[in-house]
C-alpha cells in the first residue's frame, strides 16, 4: 500500500478500482477490530503514512519513534 499510492494515484480506472478493493479489504478488517468504520479510515491512513515517513527520514531513532508513536496510538 505505501510503496504503490503515489504510482495508483496516476494509473487508469482498473489499476486504481484494484487498489480500492484492497483498500476496502483492509478496512473491513481493522473496523472488525476496531469496532467503527471511522476508527478504521483513521488507523489505515495513520499506519500507512508513519511507515511512509518513517522510511522517508534519514534517523533511525526518529523512524522507531514515530512508527511506536503511531503503532500506541492506533491501539489506544
């Protein structure tokens, strides 16, 4: 999911409607977890850009800590 968004974000109708699925098989998921649709949006798009912006920043330090950040509050 993180390493395909910017590249489905340009694809035609198939590629993006393929990505949406998967989407929405992830958010099925996490709402059975979770307990609400919204809860479910919010984890999706908070795991998916600390992974992209934990890969993006050249400290590994900060990288743990805003992977951990996310990962406690996801769960809070």
């Amino acid at each position: 999911m993180v390493a395909l968004g910017a590249d489905v974000a340009r694809g035609d109708d198939r590629v993006r409607a393929a990505y949406r699925e998967q989407i929405e098989r992830y958010l099925a998921k996490l709402e059975e977890l979770l307990g609400s649709r919204e809860k479910a949006v919010v984890a999706l798009s908070s795991l998916v850009g600390a992974v992209l912006v934990a890969r993006a920043v050249d400290d590994q330090r900060l990288s743990e800590e805003i992977l951990q950040g996310v990962r406690a509050a996801v769960k809070a």
